[in-house]
C-alpha cells in the first residue's frame, strides 16, 4: 500500500465516500471530514445532539471554537490518524478501513439486526487503543458503516493517508481577483462608522450568520460566512467565537468580515444567499435610507438582545419585515434546514406537510402602526432570554401568560381597525409585489428533518400558515438566531414549547381568511385529541370569532378554496401549475417535459394526494431515478428523470413533544412527488428504467404490507448493500450539481434505510 500520499489526492474519494456520512454537527462522533483540518480534528466522545444533558456542552464548531490540534486535544478529540501520541500511535480510520472490508456485507442483501441503524443510537467512539475492545462488542461495525463496500483502489487510498500520521496546516486557497473586489465592498457596507449603519448591519448579521453567502455573479462561489472579527478588513481575520449572533462579542471594537468556506460543501448546511448592486441598494433604501434616526446601540445583554422588538425598536417595522418576506424562503430555510432541526423532538412541532403565505405589510397592523409594538413587545420575548437556566414548569408558566397578552391585545387592535367586523380580503395576503416568488412556500417535514420549497407543492394538505411580521421574526429568533444547539434540555424545551405558540398563531391567522362558522370546527380537525389543553383553549385560542371575511366561498371545503384563490390571484409569482399533485382528471402534460419525462409524470399522477397502504410502507425521502436508457455516463446525468417521493405522515394533532407514534393515522398518510431533488437526506432510492416506469408504480400502489414492499425494493431499489450503491450516489450529484450548481451540496446518507 502506498504511504506517500497526501489529503489532495485522496480529496475526491473522501468526498465521495466518507463526507456523505461525515459532513455536520451530527456525524458520528463528531469526525467531520469535509476539510483537512476536521481530519486533522478527529474524533470525540462528547455528543452535540444530547436533548437529556442538564448542563449546556462546550461548543465544538470546527474553525471557530479551537484553532489548533492542540487545542482540540485539549477539547477531548482524539486522532484518528497515525499519531506520535503513544495512546492513538495506531491509526483508527485505517483500523475502521480494515474492519469493514474484512466483514463486508452480503451484496444487495438487507443488513443484520445487529446493525443498528437508529441516528439516536448509542455510539462507541473507540481510540486506537480501545478498538480490540470495539471489534469484540461490534464485529460489523467498520467502515463504511452498514454500506456496500468501497473498491481496492478507494481502500487504499484512504488507508494511505489514515497513515500518514498527521495532515500539514491547509493553505488557504486564493480568492478570484473579482471575489476580493466584492468582498471589499460588502465589508466595507457593513463596517459603516455611524450610528445607523452599524445598527443596521447588527441587524443584517444576526439574520444572516448561518447563510452561505455568494456573490451573483460567481453563481457557484466561493461561498462565504458573515463573521465578527477582532481584525479589520486588510488584516488576517480573527473569528469572535460566540454561540449566539447577539452575544456579547467580548472585544471592545470588532468588524463584520466575509469569511471564506473553506471545507465540502454538504446541502443540510447550504443556506444560500446572494449578494449583488441590487442587493446592496435595495439594503440601503430599506436601513440606511429609510426615515428614523436611532438614538442608542442595542444592548447584549440576554433579555434585550433576545428580542428583537426591543433591540430593534427604533429602525422602521415595515423595513424589517419587508427585509424577512424578500428572501422569505431563506429564512424559513434557515430554521427548517438549520442545527435545530435535528432530531425528531426538534421538528415534531410541525405538520409534515403545509403551506406558508404571509400578510401584507400595508394590512399588518405591527408594520402600519407603531404604537402596536410598543405595546406589545414586552410580550414578545423568546426562551433565550433566559440562556439554558429556566425550568420548564417557569417557562410554560411565563410564555403562556404573555401569549394570552399578547393575542389579546394585538385582538383590540384589529378590532378597532375594521369596526364594522368585515374581516380581511383577498388583498391582505402578501402578492410579492407582483414578482417575488417567496410570497408562497410549501415546507416539508421528514420525521427528523424538513425541507422548505417557493411555491405550493403538493395536494392540499391538512393545514396552512399564514405569518405576520411578529410571528416571522419570533420563529427566527426563536429556532435559529436564539437557539442553542450545544444548551441544555431547559433550553432545547422551551425553544420548542415556544414554537407550539408561534404554529398555532400562524394557523389561526390563516383560519381568519376563512367564513367564520368553520373556523372553530377546522381547527378542531387539526388538533384531535389536544382540543383540552390550555395552549390550544387559552393562550392560543381564536380571537374575533364574530369577525367575518370579505372573501366570497362557493364550495364545501372552503381551505382548499382559499388556497386555490392564493395562486390564482397570485399568478405571476406562484409558479407553473403543479400537474404532478394537482392534476385533476390526469394525464397532465407538462409544457417542455421530455419524453422520459413525460412517461415518469404519466405515471406517477395518479398516485399523488391519494391513500392507501403503500403509502404507509414508503420512507420519509425517496428518490426516483427513471433511466433513459443512455447508459451511466454524461447522457444518461443529460436524459435521466429523477423525482423525489416524500412521505407526508398524518396525525391525530403535532400539540405534544412525545410519543407522537401513538398521534399517527398511517390510514390519512399521502405521497407528494417532486421534480428534481427534494431533502438532504435521502432514505433510499429506486432505479428504474423508463420502459418500466408503469409497472413500478402499478406495483407501487398493490403493495398491502411489509412483505409486499420488500417485493417491489429487492425489484426496483438500491439497498446499503448494493454493488450499484456508490455509483447511483455519484450519479446523483453529477446530476444535482448539473441542475442546480449554486444549491449543489453532498447528501447525507446517515439516515439511509435498511429496506
């Protein structure tokens, strides 16, 4: 086996075969091995996703919360490469290399009981020094764990450089000389010297600190981060490394910097971002040339830096909320894609599936009229306030009062806007001024997971959202800019009892569109079996019952037909009608579909919104390659058809954080079927070929149970074991990369089914 190797020739193959299980916060035992500085890192025992620990954990972030080995030995991360440390002298990923081929699966064959494949898993974390130990215990535990096996010549690469003993310190890669000249100007925007810029840019940083910035011209990067730095703009920068965008940043002066990414880019963390002239003058006109004059810096300190209402009381309502509904699917990207949303308790807040809208900031009586959030925002504080030192009992007792206070008095204030108790129109939803497509989002979630998409995807689900400017900021503030993934479980509690109340306002403010004589009745059929808690009866409950609408309904199902008039009246920002789950009478056609594609959509329709118990035996993400027959190579990433198949599970109610088994009604549950790529966790994946594509989905839709599911997989599907395994994952990010180059990202395989 070859030793001189060096972490650039071995790049493409760790890429491709370690980063899809090794590229984020919840990689086994924190191996991040997206860059030469996460191998270098190593491993650890500590886990980042603890929702039991009592204490808040000390933050591991790679590049920001240590700068050395050293340092993160000093953190508890051991090596797993060859090391001079006499404990770690062997060289645990070739130990887990030679481990895995040594026990390689039965191709194409489901994986033993004795591979557990649960993310909640308990992990071993061996050093190089405990593995006789490991192998004793877990046999079939090496790597790649519980997947096909790599080939010889992947074997040995890795093996190679597991050995080389230690990486050197990466070399920055140079910016293109057109990178730099647009770094200069954004750090050069958000440094401004007065009052209002630097208020301004806090409030640009603290909404963007987890966004992957790109300059719109270099469509497919660099890709930058928005950091606070100890240095200036010129100078090597130094990251200020706070857990939170508001904390405090313990430097008596510091500048925002764009801070390259330096690693592989995996989707589940790809939250992009442009930046453009337009950009940059549409920020201007709504902080910098807008009418208000701020008198004071925000604090840092918790209880005022944790509510936005108060940090930021001063700059305009309507620029704030008009910065949210611009780029309205980044942010709530943001906190369904970011670090909280992992792990079923953190998402189980959610329906699976649901459609977002948003009021219009003319009828949102927080953006027309000031003296609504004076009154209010001492209402509107978040869980973070308290950092991770509330108990739940504290916290449910002080949120639920001032929610009740809240929604009463916002009540008061749009009763005395509209004294005739006319209700609202049409034309109080948000239109995206007639251009912007993030006016309609559709947001997905995958039992531990969630994806959000522009548009109204899907048949119409069992609820809707619609968000004013205090829920949107709060639903911000509350999952991404004020949460804590390291905190404690008083912290990780209260974040998520908190967006209990921000769910359902938003669900209520959609039902005040609706005849008012069903409101209640609907509601009721969201919440089955929570209809008796005091969230659901008092500090959530419907306001203005007798307040009616000016929108005229002519049928029964009166959501379905406000949804509808949604995307009618929104037409020039909705999008192509979805013919794949709203067909109607198929087979639909879609203008410009290929012949492949066509024949997919032909047959798919008419499995879409229904149910049945196939739907049941599917994964929560399914991707659907259908085969043009053009063979593996470049044709085949040009002709091929992927969709993606998304499970949406029912429930009786989403009121309650635990045993939500008990809540599912697998009979309600419905499939909604995507063009391209949906999810950054695929659960498996069927290949089919085109002249197939009938029978798949006729078998599809025959399957009764389990055994009959295991019929149509061992067909159709691409199982961890299968020889085709690796080479259907490389050709799905050839062809994501081709379809969507600036969202490119390397799935995680982590959650791959044992199917």
């Amino acid at each position: 086996m070859a030793t001189n190797v060096s972490y650039e020739q071995v790049q493409p193959i760790l890429e491709r075969r370690c980063v899809v299980c090794h590229g984020c916060y919840d990689a086994p035992c924190q191996l991040l091995l997206s860059s030469p500085t996460g191998v270098e890192r190593g491993a650890s025992k500590d886990v980042v996703y603890q929702t039991e620990r009592l204490t808040a954990m000390q933050p591991t972030r790679l590049f920001i919360d240590a700068q050395t080995t050293a340092q993160w030995r000093e953190r508890s991360f051991f090596s797993v490469l060859g090391s001079a440390d006499a404990r770690d002298s062997a060289s645990l990923m070739r130990l887990m290399l030679e481990l895995g081929r040594a026990h390689a699966f039965t191709p194409g064959q489901k994986l033993p009981d004795s591979v557990p494949l649960d993310i909640d898993r308990a992990l071993s974390c061996p050093r190089a020094t405990e593995f006789g130990t490991y192998v004793q215990q877990h046999p079939r535990g090496g790597m790649p764990y519980g997947m096909a096996r790599l080939s010889d010549a992947e074997l040995g690469a890795l093996g190679a450089l597991a050995s080389v003993g230690g990486l050197p310190a990466p070399v920055a890669r140079p910016l293109p000389a057109a990178a730099m000249a647009q770094v200069a100007r954004w750090e050069a925007f958000l440094n401004g010297d007065s009052l209002k810029q630097r208020v301004a840019a806090r409030y640009l940083y603290e909404h963007w600190f987890v966004a992957h910035l790109y300059f719109d011209d270099l469509p497919t990067g660099p890709f930058f981060r928005v950091v606070r730095s100890t240095t200036p703009p010129g100078d090597p920068l130094n990251e200020i490394a706070s857990v939170r965008p508001y904390d405090a940043p313990g430097a008596a002066r510091f500048w925002y910097r764009l801070r390259p990414i330096d690693e592989t880019i995996v989707h589940k963390t790809h939250i992009v971002y442009p930046l453009s002239d337009a950009r940059m003058r549409r920020l201007s006109a709504l902080f910098l040339d807008s009418d208000w004059q701020p008198t004071r810096f925000p604090s840092y300190e918790p209880a005022e830096a944790s509510n936005p209402f108060i940090s930021f009381d001063e700059m305009p309502a309507r620029s704030r909320y008009q910065f949210l509904l611009d780029d309205a699917q980044y942010f709530v990207m943001t906190f369904i894609r970011g670090p909280v949303c992992r792990g079923q308790v953190a998402v189980d807040v959610i329906e699976d599936h649901f459609f977002v809208s948003f009021l219009d900031p003319d009828h949102d009586l927080s953006v027309v009229d000031a003296s609504f959030l004076e009154q209010t925002k001492p209402y509107l504080n978040l869980p973070a306030e308290h950092l991770s030192h509330l108990v739940p009992g504290e916290f449910w007792i002080q949120y639920n009062y001032e929610q009740r206070r809240y929604l009463d008095i916002r009540a008061r204030y749009y009763a005395a806007a509209d004294p005739k108790r006319l209700g609202p129109t049409l034309g109080f939803i948000w239109n995206g001024d007639g251009h912007n497509p993030n006016a309609q989002l559709t947001v997905f979630r995958h039992f531990d997971n969630a994806t959000v998409v522009r548009g109204f995807l899907g048949a119409i689900p069992k609820t809707a959202w619609v968000m004013d400017f205090p829920i949107f900021e709060r639903v911000y503030y509350d999952l991404v800019a004020g949460y804590d993934v390291f905190g404690n479980v008083s912290h990780q509690i209260g974040t998520r009892l908190y967006m209990d109340h921000l769910r359902m306002q938003a669900e209520n403010l959609f039902l005040t569109f609706l005849p008012a004589n069903r409101r209640e009745a609907l509601r009721a059929s969201w919440y089955v079996g929570a209809t008796d808690s005091l969230d659901y009866k008092r500090a959530d409950r419907l306001h203005d019952t007798t307040r009616g609408t000016q929108i005229r309904f002519t049928s029964r199902d009166v959501k379905a037909e406000f949804l509808d008039m949604i995307v009618a009246r929104n037409a020039a920002v909705s999008g192509p009608p979805d013919l794949l789950n709203r067909c109607g009478k198929p087979p639909c056609d879609r203008p410009g579909a290929s012949t492949v594609e066509k024949r997919a959509e032909r047959a798919l329709q008419p499995l879409t919104g229904v149910h049945g118990a196939w739907v049941a035996e599917l994964p929560e993400v399914a991707f659907l390659r259908v085969r043009s027959g053009h063979g593996d190579g470049q044709d085949a990433i040009n002709n091929d058809a992927i969709y993606t198949l998304v499970h949406n599970r029912a429930h009786d109610n989403v009121a309650f954080m635990f045993d939500e088994k008990e809540r599912l009604e697998p009979a309600d549950d419905t499939l909604t079927v995507a063009r391209g790529y949906l999810g950054s966790y695929p659960n498996f994946v069927f290949d089919v070929e085109v002249a197939q594509i009938d029978a798949f989905t006729q078998a599809l839709a025959a399957v009764q149970n389990a055994a009959g599911f295991e019929t149509l997989v061992e067909r159709w599907g691409v199982r961890r074991t299968s020889p085709n395994l690796w080479a259907t994952i490389d050709w799905m990010h050839a062809d994501f990369r081709r379809r969507e180059p600036t969202e490119f990202g390397l799935f995680d395989i982590n959650r791959y089914k044992n199917l």
